[in-house]
C-alpha cells in the first residue's frame, strides 16, 4: 500500500465510485522506483487550492507519480467504450488512475488522474507505463491551448519514474498528472447502453447532469437536455480548434468529453501549409481524422451518443430514434454557425451576412492552391505581419481582396480599422505549439534534460495573442524538412 502524505490542500470528495462497479475498478498505482520532479504547474496548483510548497520536492515527486497517495484518495480506473476509427471496442484506463475529485475553493469540482502510472484491470497485456517525451507534450499542448482560448483538461506536473520503458527502444518513463473538469466521455455511456440494463445508464446520466448540467434535473426529457448541451458545447470546441488550425489526430468516442473539453493530445498536431485534408497521425492512414474532417466527425460522435441515450430518450424506440434524429440535424446547423462566426471573427467581419460562409470558403481554397501558411495569412490579413507572397501570386487573389474589402465597407486596399484589426487580432494568434518547436522542446528535455526550450515555448504561450518582437523565432513557418511531419499515440 502507497505511504500516504498529509499536507498540501487536496480535499477529495469523489461521487464517481459511488456509480455502479461496472464503470471502475479501485486499484492504486504502481510505485514508481525512483521518481523525479520534472515540470510542476504552479499556477494550477493555486487556481486548485493546493498548497504545494507544503510538500517537499521529493514528497511532491512520489506524489505524483503514486508512489505516495495524497490523504483522503482513493485511487480508481475507469471503464468506458469507444469506437476506436469507427470500431467498436470496450476499454478503459490502461494505465490510468483517478486519485479522486478535488474540490476547489470556487467550488468546482475536478477530478485529478495520474497518467501512465502503471497496469490497471483495462491494460489488455500493456506496461500500463509512459514514456517521457509524450507525457510532456501533452503538458506543451495543454497548456498551450489555456493561453489559446481553447476549452481543455490540464496538466499539472510530469514525473520522471527512473525506469526506462521499452518501446521500439528504451525510453526515461514518466508520469503526467491530468486535471479535467470529468473524464466523462461518450464511451462511458457507450459502456451503459452495452450492458443491455437501464439502471447503469440511467445512473450514469443522473451523475453526469449533476456534475456538469445540474440545471438540466428538471428537464422534461433529461437526456435529450443534456444531449443537447454536450452538442452545443462541442461545436463551439470544434470551431475553437478549427480557429488555430489544430488536428486532434483521434477522434474516438473514448476521446470526447461530455464536459467539452479538449482531452488526450497523443498524435495532435498544428497545420501549417493549408490543407483541410492535412492528417499528422502515423495510424490515421485514410485521413478519417484530418483537419477538415473534425466536424464531421463530431457529429458522427454525437450519434453515438445518442444511439447510447436511446432507451432514457423515450421508451418507444421508434419515437427515441425520431427524437434523436432531429437533434443531430440540429447540430449541422450549431456547427455551421459556430464554424462561420468563427471566420467572421477572424476576417473581422462586422455583422452577419449570407455570403459570409461562401467568402471564407473562398479564401481557404485560394490558401490551400498556394499552400499558404494557416497561422501567418490570417494573421497578416489583419496587417500584423506581409501577406505570404505565394498567396498574393494566386489568380483569385486580388477578386477576394475586392469582396473583402467591399463586405467589410472600405475602400480597396484598405487595412482593416483598429476595431476590425483588434478582433482579428483577438482571433489569430502571433504563437503557436509550432511542431517543429514542439519536437525542439521535446529533444532537447528527453534527451539532455534541458528544458530551456521547453520553458520558453510555454512562457510565450502563455500570451499567444501578443506581438512581440523577441518572439520572431517562435512565429517562423517549419523548415521544409518538416513537410512530411507524422506524430504517433506514444503507447
């Protein structure tokens, strides 16, 4: 049994094992031999109530690595299914362990889950371990998306375990801990709906609305409600990625969060030369999660879950299915909506209009022919940095210049005013986890154990929006060697 560490201002109050045993299994995690501090979030850790400068250095590293356990933990593994590129498959936390749900001083509650700490009942012949490098992309990415806008689980500290996990070679294992507002997913209740008995999931939905929708009790169909505001909530992260050109890489049931945040960045990537085509993801080999497929995908998703939420839907299932229907054509249009007001922002667009969707279409086909760089047009459109030359070279530039300028009422040629330049602004980041800087930061901390990199790439994310002349070196588009980049589930 793990030592147990006092101290610290965790206060755990966890609901989820009080949930029927078929969604957890209790079990602590494997002891790390000789656990470092790597990275520790030190902001989080205040905007969570903790007080970690009551821990040592070597009490906060068996900490969160599960070497030690934190007073009033009681460590599980979820259950969950997920369709994994459209196949169906029950799984669970392989080689995770929920310590519990803290409750913060603002009175929301998170749960705080060790990642790669050790074999769980879920880890179907895996190590149950992580390596290092992926661990702390994760924290990278993360935190990246905090100062980008984008709603998302966080990270709280990296570990290294002083063991070397073997992968195609040994490599320094580590530990991340993860802080999300649920780890919640439309597997889960995939899981429910698989059992074949309405108590499982019926409780399953009573938890998830008092922990996310606690408004939503009363509602006259509970599971069309909540069905309802994890559509809307996932639209609007969609469209949050879409804005900064992310690439999830996996969008597997097992992958969405009811609560709408951004979960597991195993192969994610950022585009660069445009494409909506663009896929990073060594597994994703007929692009079914490229970057202008995520839509789509959520919407597909969406059907999962609401294939799940069929018998608390209506007892009928003819009218359930009919029910369930009319709210995925509902999400078309909150994804249509949420897509296009996005672009309105980025092109600073005042008011609505028709033509809006049919304006930035236009421009992305003309980015995609001149493989123009997605992060440096848009932010030179708002007059932060020159127009990429290659796109100003493309037959359609000067007549979408003309319906720009004339949608936007100036004259042609004009810069936007300083309204419609500090939206657009607001909208398009100056910096991005660039991938060639991610893998930079990466090398150098798994290899050297140099975190320079590391530390200067998150201090200016921390600002993304922000021009700032020392980060010129931040902002430059990928050398051509990176053109073929591919990103891997680090497993």
């Amino acid at each position: 049994m793990a030592d147990l560490i006092t101290g610290g201002g965790f206060r755990f109050d966890t609901r989820y094992t009080e949930l029927p045993s078929v969604f957890y299994r209790l079990g602590e995690p494997e002891p790390a031999p000789r656990p470092e501090l790597t990275i520790v979030n030190v902001s989080l850790a205040r905007e969570l109530g903790l007080r970690l400068e009551e821990l040592s250095p070597d009490a906060q590293a068996a900490l969160f690595s599960g070497r030690s356990l934190a007073e009033g933990s009681k460590p599980f593994s979820q259950a969950y299914a997920g369709h994994q590129f459209g196949g169906f498959t029950v799984l669970g936390d392989g080689r995770a362990h929920v310590l519990g749900e803290h409750l913060t001083p603002d009175g929301r509650r998170v749960d705080i889950q060790l990642k790669g700490s050790g074999r769980t009942p879920f880890s179907r012949g895996g190590d149950g371990k992580a390596t290092l490098g992926p661990m702390l992309r994760e924290y990278i990415i993360s935190e990246a998306m905090v100062g980008l806008g984008v709603p998302t689980t966080r990270s709280l500290a990296v570990v290294r375990t002083g063991e070397r996990v073997m992968r195609e070679e040994p490599l320094p294992g580590a530990v991340l801990t993860r802080v999300a507002s649920s780890h919640l997913r439309v597997g889960t209740f995939q899981l429910a709906a698989a059992l074949g008995e309405p108590e499982p999931l019926r409780a399953l939905l009573t938890y998830a609305i008092e922990r996310h929708d606690p408004d939503l009790a009363d509602a006259a169909c509970p599971a069309l409600a909540l069905w309802d505001a994890v559509a809307k909530r996932q639209a609007a992260l969609i469209a949050s990625w879409m804005r900064i050109g992310f690439v999830h890489g996996v969008m597997n049931t097992d992958n969405m969060t009811i609560s709408g945040e951004t979960i597991d960045y195993g192969p994610c990537a950022f585009i660069d030369r445009y494409a909506a085509s663009r896929v990073f993801s060594s597994i994703d080999r007929g692009g079914r999660y490229a970057f202008g497929n995520q839509p789509r995908i959520a919407q597909w998703n969406l059907a999962r879950l609401a294939e799940a939420l069929l018998p608390l839907i209506d007892a009928d299932e003819g009218r359930a299915v009919e029910k369930a229907q009319e709210r995925l054509e509902r999400f078309q249009g909150w994804m249509g909506e949420a897509w296009t007001d996005m672009m309105r922002d980025k092109l600073g667009l005042p008011g609505r209009q028709e033509d809006d969707l049919a304006l930035a279409t236009s421009l992305l086909e003309l980015m995609e022919e001149a493989s123009a760089d997605y992060t440096d047009t848009f932010r030179a459109l708002s007059g932060a940095t020159p127009l990429p030359s290659a796109l100003e070279g493309t037959s359609g530039w000067a007549a979408w210049r003309e319906r720009w300028d004339a949608r936007c009422g100036r004259a042609p040629g004009d810069v936007p005013p300083p309204e419609a330049r500090d939206r657009m602004r607001r909208a398009n980041p100056a910096v991005i986890p660039r991938n060639h800087l991610v893998e930079e930061a990466l090398e150098a901390a798994v290899s050297s154990n140099d975190l320079g990199p590391l530390d200067r790439l998150l201090d200016a994310l921390r600002s993304p929006y922000e021009e700032r002349p020392e980060l010129a070196p931040l902002q430059a588009p990928p050398p051509d060697s990176f053109a073929s980049y591919r990103t891997f589930c680090g497993t």
